[in-house]
C-alpha cells in the first residue's frame, strides 16, 4: 500500500488557504471601494458665466441648462478624490440680457454646427481639504484645449458636493473671432473669464 504523502497534501490545503484569502481580501477592497465612491448628478442650482469686455462695456452670459455627472470619494464628510467630472452646456442656452447680442455670440461659437459646449476631467490633484487643482478638456466652438484650473470644494450636510472655480481663456485659443457689433463700432475684447459653480447630489 503507498504511503500517504502529508505534504502533497499539506501543500495543495496551503494554496488554496492563500487563494481564500487573497480573493476574499480582494473583494473586501473592492467593497470598500464600491462603497467609498459614488456617481453624482449636476443639481439645477449650478451656476455657470461667461464675463468679457467691449469698447461699450463690460458683459456677462449664463447658462440655466446644463447637464452633467461626476464620480467622487467623499469620507468622514470630506471630498478624498475626484474620479471624473463630465459637463455638457447647450451653446445656446447661454443668454444676456440682449437678444442681439445672443445672435453675435452664437454665431462666434458656430452654435450652426457645434451644438454643445463640454468639459472632461482628465486628472485631479487635492492640495488640502477644500483646494484642487484640476486637468480637464473644454470643447468650444468644435475645438478643444486642456486647460489647468485650481478649485474650491465644500461637502453640505445633505451629502452635496460644491466645487466653484474659474479658466481665463481667449477667443483665438478656440478658434473663434472676437464680435464685433454695429459695423465695427463695438469690438469685444479677446479675453474671457469662465466661471462655474458646479453642485452635485
């Protein structure tokens, strides 16, 4: 009769103990992972402008029609990372006070063939609790620019994620030309601030 090899079988019990453990290891991380972070929604309180200048006067442009979402981390009420951001703006839902001047700026933004202003995180660095510095692509006007933008985050009480932040940018860097109205008698200046007050639930 053989003799029974204990180590043979001290062996395969030994790996398939390790197996269980890392594949139970495994989905522990995964589960917390999971449960740490959380898909968001862009809540109607969001706010985003578009200020500029003109040999007339200084202007402003907001949206009241965005759609949006993000992934994020938030711990012990607290924002731990930012996963993604994905924000689209109908170009003509930006508005003045002006319906002339709505004409104009949909007509720089080529509004006729780009329909949607976007913007997508491609990284985010925290620089403390409530200060990050994010990467992420803007499409306007059909043309798009990764541009750096340092932001301010606050977690409410309801869960709610607030990140407000602003990119200086120019017409010619998206491929547009800068307005002009009356014949050329009102030329808008070249730059642009884009501000944004992003709330997600």
């Amino acid at each position: 009769m053989q003799a029974f090899n204990y180590n043979l079988f001290k062996n395969k019990d030994m790996k398939t103990t390790i197996k269980t453990i890392i594949t139970t290891v495994t989905l522990f991380a995964l589960c917390i992972t999971a449960n740490a972070q959380k898909a968001y929604n862009l809540d109607v309180k969001t706010n985003f402008s578009v200020f500029g200048t003109s040999t007339m006067h200084d202007w402003e442009m907001k949206s009241a029609s965005k759609t949006g979402t993000a992934n994020l981390t938030v711990t012990d009420s607290k924002l731990a990372d930012i996963n993604s951001i994905d924000i689209t703006l109908p170009a003509e839902s930006i508005k003045s006070e002006k319906k002339s001047m709505d004409k104009v700026a949909y007509e720089t933004l080529k509004t006729d063939k780009f329909k949607n202003i976007k913007y997508v995180l491609k990284s985010a660095d925290k620089v403390n609790e409530t200060t990050w510095n994010l990467t992420g692509t803007y499409t306007i006007a059909g043309v798009s620019k990764v541009l750096k933008t340092q932001v301010k985050t606050t977690v409410a009480a309801n869960g709610a994620v607030t990140i407000q932040g602003s990119n200086k940018i120019t017409f010619t860097e998206f491929g547009m030309k800068s307005p002009t109205a009356m014949f050329g008698a009102i030329k808008t200046g070249e730059d642009l601030t884009i501000k944004f007050n992003l709330t997600f639930n």
